[in-house]
C-alpha cells in the first residue's frame, strides 16, 4: 500500500455534473487522490447534479452511520407528461392538455410538506428480494413496492418559464426523499402529470453547494492542493455531542471497552451519538447505551486505531 493511500483521509466536497454517475465520480477522485479507499454518500442520478460528498481513505468507513438526514434541491418540473423513469431521460407514457393554473400546482405542492408516504420508484437501486429495482424496471417488470415515511420540510414553488406548465421547486427534505418521484406525485395529485426535467442538490446534511468543486477543477490542482481541500472526518458528524477521553479511557475504548459515563463525570441520554477525542483528536463515533452498571459509551466506529 502505498504512503499516499495511508494518509489520505476526509471528506471531498464535489459538485457533481450531468451525465455521470456518483461511481464515475469516486472512480475519477480515486486516480486523482491515487487510492481505492473512496465512497461517496448519497447517491445522485445522472440527470442530477450537484452536492456529492465523497469519502476519502478511513473516511469511507462512515458512510453507513452518517447521522444528518437533511438534504435541500432545486428541481424543475413540467406538468402534463409522465415518464417511465418519472424524469425527462425515461419513455413517455402519458401527455395532457389539461394543464392546472399556477395558483392550483401551488397549492398542490402544499399537500406534500410535512411527514408522508412515498412509494419508491421502479427505476431505482433498491432491492427487492436480492434484485435492484432498476434491473427489474429494464426488464419491463414492474414489482409492488413498500411506502416509505419521509418528510417534506418545505416546498418553495416557483414559476420559470411563460411556456405554461414549466416549474421550479425548492426543496428541503429527509434523506432518502426521491424528488423525481415527489414531481410525478404532484402531478398525479393535479390529474395531469408531471415528469422532472433538472436536479440540483444544493445541501447534503452541513455541506452547501458553494463549498464544491467540480472534477474539472480538481484535474487542474496539484495532489497538494487537492489534499487541502479535505475536510476532517468528524464534520460528518459535526450535529453530534462531543466528549474528549483521558489517556487512560482512551486505551480502554479502543480495546472496545464501555466507558462508563459516572467514571468520567458526564451526562447524556440513552442512544446519544458522540464524536469522541482522545489527546491526539478525533478517535470515534461512540453511542450511549444502558449496561449493567449504568449509561456508558461504547464505540460503533473507530477512525484511529
């Protein structure tokens, strides 16, 4: 293994353009970075673009316990027109005249803010039964599919266009909204349809859109200057609490150890997440759990070993 893969590590923020996918894009920073160890968080379609933050070296090892659900995007939609893919890349399956007034789609895209139902679409890379759902969906077999939970915070719609029918929406909302399929709901909700044509993610939990870099950017640094650009790991979990540990602790949590909150004079409720230091900095994401002995925290995740 080379030094460059032993010391590379953080968080790359990259503006992802169109036409690629998020893998296209951890593939390009991994020769640019010159490792294997890159993830990404947030998978981004290739119509969209936009925030996708990518996990360098032993950052990698944190995507599956980020904690942040927010995410915010601007979409562009257009009334009257269904897809298969419900966005402007997929076949068209239905069209309407029978376009609803300004004030109407407004109004419609009201119904959808707070916490609702959202039935994944068949294009996507969810499993069922051990099959993606977009494998099936390329088959021409379509599978019932179970509602999700999610939450719309707020919907800011916006007219951009005289051609009637042609929307911005400004959207914030939980991870794991499909805002193509938010689009297509809409539209069946007015009776006319309606098929996403532009995504842009512009927040990805603390990270915003004016703090990315595009991969034609990158390509024109140096290794040094890219590195500099990395944020540290524990900006991941930047809406946790956190709880610097004595030496002596230290060496007890990295064996994997529970620590006890009374041995260490601290108080936090049960399942709180915890960005846990040492003296040399960031060594953790640690979780408060109910032992025999009282709340202790215990490591879900080290970063340093």
């Amino acid at each position: 293994m080379s030094k460059i893969e032993n010391d590379v590590c953080g968080v790359l923020l990259v503006n992802k353009h169109e036409g690629v996918t998020s893998h296209d894009i951890v593939n390009k920073i991994r020769r640019l970075y010159g490792t294997k160890k890159v993830g990404h968080t947030g998978t981004l379609d290739p119509l969209a673009t936009g925030v996708l933050p990518i996990l360098i070296g032993r950052s990698a090892k944190a995507s599956e316990y980020l904690l942040s659900e927010s995410k915010e995007y601007v979409a562009h939609l257009r009334l009257g027109l269904t897809t298969d893919t419900e966005d402007i890349t997929g076949k068209v399956l239905t069209t309407s005249e029978a376009i609803p007034t300004k004030g109407e789609f407004f109004e419609a895209c009201r119904h959808f803010e707070g916490e609702i139902t959202q039935i994944p679409p068949m294009y996507s890379a969810l499993k069922v039964n051990g099959q993606k759902l977009v494998d099936l969906a390329r088959q021409g077999i379509e599978v019932e599919r179970q509602g999700r939970k999610i939450t719309i915070y707020s919907i800011i719609p916006e007219e951009v266009s005289e051609i009637e029918g042609i929307y911005r929406i400004r959207v914030a909302c939980s991870k794991g909204t499909y805002i193509r399929t938010l689009c297509a709901d809409i539209g069946a909700f007015l009776g006319c349809g309606a098929t996403m044509t532009q995504l842009e993610r512009t927040v990805s939990g603390n990270f915003k859109i004016e703090d990315t870099y595009t991969i034609e950017q990158l390509e024109n640094m140096s290794l040094e200057e890219r590195t500099s650009l990395l944020i540290p790991t524990e900006e991941l979990f930047a809406e946790a609490e956190a709880v610097i540990l004595p030496d002596f602790y230290s060496r007890l949590f990295r064996s994997g150890c529970e620590i006890y909150l009374a041995k260490i004079k601290k108080q936090f409720p049960v399942d709180t997440f915890l960005r846990v230091y040492d003296g040399d900095g960031f060594l953790a994401l640690g979780q408060v759990k109910e032992y025999d002995q009282g709340l202790a925290i215990k490591s879900i995740k080290l970063f340093r070993i």
